[in-house]
C-alpha cells in the first residue's frame, strides 16, 4: 500500500536572511494561534475543501484514495516553525491524528539552531516530531552575520547537544555553498566540523541568486550592500560542491540525490515522496499537493490564508491536472535528480516514449551512465544536472 506524505508549512521568521526567496514573513508571536488554529481546521475539514476546491481526492483519484490512506511521513516546514509555541505545533499534529489513519515513520521539524531550548525540545518529542532538520547553512560566524542568520556557530553545538540529550538522533544539518564571504578555507572548516558533528543527514544547497531575495536584487543591479561583491565566483561553487560530494562521501554519507546525503538508512523518507511522484497533501499559507493526477497550491499570503480557512472558503488555488507530456517530464527532472536514477523500460513503457537513441548519445558523452535498464547522472555532472535533463527531454 502506497502511503502519504503531509507537508505543513510555517511561514514565520525572526528575521528576514539576505538571500531567501522564500514566501515567509517577520510577524509578531500574536499572529502564530489564528495561524496554526487556521491550519488545524484545514486539516480537519481537508476533504470538503478539496471538493470545493475542484480537487479529486477520495473521489475517482485512484493513487491517493485508494492505496495512500496511511500517512507515514509529516514534514512540518518554513520559514521557521520551531519559533511557534511547542503546544501549537502539538495542535497540528492531533488534528492530523484525528482526520488521517497514521502510524508515523517520520516526522521532521525544520528548526534553526537558535530557537532550540531543552524544554521546547521535550515537548516536541512528545508530540511525536522524531526528526529536526536544522538550519544550520555554516560554521563560519562571518558568513552567518553577512547572510542576515540569527544564529552563529556556538549555537549549533549547543542545539545539537540538546536534541541528542532529548533522544533526538536523526538531525538533519542543511548547508548553503556560495554565501557572501565564504572562502575555500571556511568551506571545508564547515565541512570538516559537520562531519565531526556526524549528523544522521546532509543536504547542501547552491545558493540562488534571483530578483526574489535582497542579495540577489543587490547582486543583479550591480550594488554593494548585504556584502553582494564577496560572493563566490560560479567556478568556486562548483568546486565547492565537489568538496562537499568528496568529504562527505569519506565521512560514510551516501548521496541519494543531488542534495542531500545520508548515513544508511536515514534517507528523507518525506522528501523521497516528492522525488518520486507519490501523493502528498501540504497545509498552510503556499504550501504544495501533488494527488497522482493533480497539482496545487495554498494562497501564499498567510493572511489570505487565515481569512480563508477562518471562514470556510478553501485556501487552495490554480489546481492543474498534471498532463502526460508534464509527468512525463516531471519523472525526468525528479527521476534524475536521484542517485539511483532512471528506470529507462519503465518510463518507455508508461509514456510510450523511446529514449534510446539520447541516453546513448548523452552516455558517449560522459553526461549520463547506464547500467542496464537503470540511467543515472554522471556523478561528475551533478552540478548542470539541468543541462544535461533539458538535453534529454529536447
Ligand atoms: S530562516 Fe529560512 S525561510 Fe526564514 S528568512 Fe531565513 S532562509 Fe528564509
């Protein structure tokens, strides 16, 4: 039986970093009830606002109604959820433990190191939340202070002391290769202390540089302010990458997809859903579903959101069918962004579509490999990973 995935998304922050093109606000604590009160009802009425909403689900979507009743992963996102008041994100949880059939594999909160606190940490367990994807992006106190972060490297050991002490043992530690001032030394000193650490899960991000976030905006109009000058060079991010692939790799880490690593058998069993095209409801302001056949996405405004939910009216917005041309590229672009790759017979198969004749060309190029049926990245070209798919769907 094929299980569901829940996404909650908290999209509060203490501050706003230079660099994130996130949908997420700086709001006072007052607002954080009617929220998460907001989300509570949404995950208790799910089903009458989908149908209103124009989505098929546990109608005639054979996928999600079917064989995906059980919910085994719940990823509670942001923003920065763990700034919410323990008792509120416990809320969330009951509310999901009333409307779905759950039996819990795992269920992460993402948390910034400076919000954690042993207390907020015991309760958190209590409520059933087994996996902390921290936001702990360096080690090296000038880059955090450059990229508008809270916290600074004593926070993260001081954090990973407490959730080990609560029992917390699967930690997730997110790192972020090309922040302003990041140099080759502080990059490999972060590595170097996270292995030490020994987080049970790596992922490692390349920064963005987009109109969506101050420091990009900064970057593409040529300006100074938020260190936009003391970027990394693209050459130095790839390189930076390449270090990450090769000191995590010595450190016991297997990389599963082009972002994430993970000691054996501590893979994201949530975000594995997303890679894989299997069903997943999101709650909250912006947050993402997938049905099998069908796309959504809440309002992003949290206002919007709360004035919605708060008076019965679905929150949800431009829900697509998902085309075959669309899953089939979608299977290309998540397929691919996996280690394990590509099952060449089996999307021929579903799709009708005969690869044969690209994956040889794109293999002869040292751009993919294959073994068997099986088509992957070359783990070389990880970094134009978009290069290469795009090759591929031409
Ligand atoms: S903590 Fe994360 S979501 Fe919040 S502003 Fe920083 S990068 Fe964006």
């Amino acid at each position: 039986m094929g299980k569901l995935g829940i996404y909650i998304q908290v999209p509060f922050c203490q501050t706003k970093c230079t660099y994130c093109n996130f949908h997420t606000g700086v709001v006072s604590a007052g607002r954080f009830p009617p929220y998460a009160d907001a989300v509570c009802r949404e995950i208790r009425e799910h089903q009458a606002l989908l149908r209103v909403a124009g989505v098929e689900w546990g109608e005639d979507n054979r996928r999600a109604a079917a064989e995906c009743k059980v919910v085994d992963t719940v990823y509670i996102g942001g923003g920065t959820p763990s700034l919410l008041e323990p008792a509120l994100l416990a809320d969330m949880l009951s509310a999901l433990r009333e409307s779905f059939a759950c039996s819990w594999e795992e269920v992460t909160l993402e948390a910034d190191p400076e919000t954690i606190e042993a207390e907020k940490v015991t309760q958190w367990a209590a409520a059933g939340i087994n996996r902390i994807s921290l936001g702990t992006q360096s080690f090296a106190d000038d880059e955090l202070k450059a990229a508008g972060r809270m916290h600074r490297r004593g926070d993260i050991y001081r954090a990973v002391a407490i959730l080990r002490a609560a029992g917390i043992r699967n930690i997730s530690f997110d790192l972020i290769a090309g922040l302003p001032k990041q140099s080759r030394e502080n990059w490999l000193a972060s590595l170097y202390e996270l292995v030490e650490l020994s987080p049970a899960h790596v992922s490692v991000y390349m920064m963005e540089i987009d109109e969506g976030s101050r420091l990009g905006l900064e970057v593409l109009q040529g300006g100074t302010r938020y260190s936009a000058r003391d970027l990394p060079s693209e050459e130095q991010m790839a390189e930076f990458y390449e270090n990450a692939q090769a000191i995590l790799k010595a450190a016991g880490y297997q990389q599963y997809e082009i972002s994430n690593w993970a000691k054996p058998g501590f893979a994201s069993k949530h975000n594995l859903k997303y890679w894989k095209r299997e069903p997943y409801l999101g709650f909250g302001a912006g947050a993402h579903s997938f049905s099998g056949t069908q796309r959504w996405a809440n309002a992003h405004d949290a206002a919007a959101y709360v004035a919605a939910i708060s008076t019965g009216r679905s929150a949800s917005e431009n829900v697509e069918r998902v085309s075959r041309e669309q899953a089939f590229e979608e299977e290309l672009f998540l397929g691919l962004r996996q280690l394990h790759g590509i099952d060449l017979r089996r999307i021929q198969r579903e799709y009708n579509v005969n690869l044969e004749e690209k994956v040889d060309r794109l293999a002869s190029a040292g751009m993919i490999e294959r073994e068997g049926e099986l088509v992957r990245l070359a783990a070389a070209k990880l970094s134009i990973s978009n290069e290469v798919i795009v090759e591929l769907l031409r």
